[in-house]
C-alpha cells in the first residue's frame, strides 16, 4: 500500500484568506477628524456621510444612536458652525 499524502499544505493554503470575514468598508464621509469608531459607525449605519445633512437635525436625535456620545456632538456642531451651519436645537 502507497503511503497517504496530507492534502492540505500549509506553504500553499489560502485557509486564511477563506476563513476571514469579507472587509467592510464604511461609505465615504466628510466628518471631522476627532470622531471616534463607533460613532462613525452609528452615523454611517443611519446613512450620515455629509456634514450638510446634520443641518437642522435635533443633537438630541442623534444622541440616540448607539455610539454617539456627547464628544461627537461637540466636534459636529464645532464643524457645522464652521460652515456656517447648526443642529436644529432651541437655543
């Protein structure tokens, strides 16, 4: 009897590539640097990717996404202002 050869070959495996979850990629955004992941996250998820968007939006409203937390309204409302632009809050 021949002797029975492993198939699998450790040099030439692509089990790596196959076994990895698909790369998600995030829509491009045009939101200021400071954001952090998850609140990146939670904007693009709710289909966000302009900072013109979040003209006339209640903070508040977006303080209800999971991962927007108070650190990402500040830095939003700091580059809506830049642009001439705010949150929809009463102030």
């Amino acid at each position: 009897m021949g002797t029975r050869r492993n198939s699998w070959d450790p040099e030439n495996s692509d089990m790596e590539k196959n076994h990895m979850p698909p790369k998600i990629t995030e829509p491009e955004n045009d939101f200021p640097a400071g954001m952090g992941q998850p609140a990146l996250r939670a904007l693009a998820a709710a289909r966000y990717t302009r900072l013109e968007q979040f003209a006339g939006v209640r903070a508040a409203d977006l303080l209800i996404l999971h991962g927007v937390r108070p650190k990402a309204i500040r830095v939003l409302r700091s580059a809506l202002a830049d642009g001439g632009l705010k949150f929809a809050d009463i102030e």
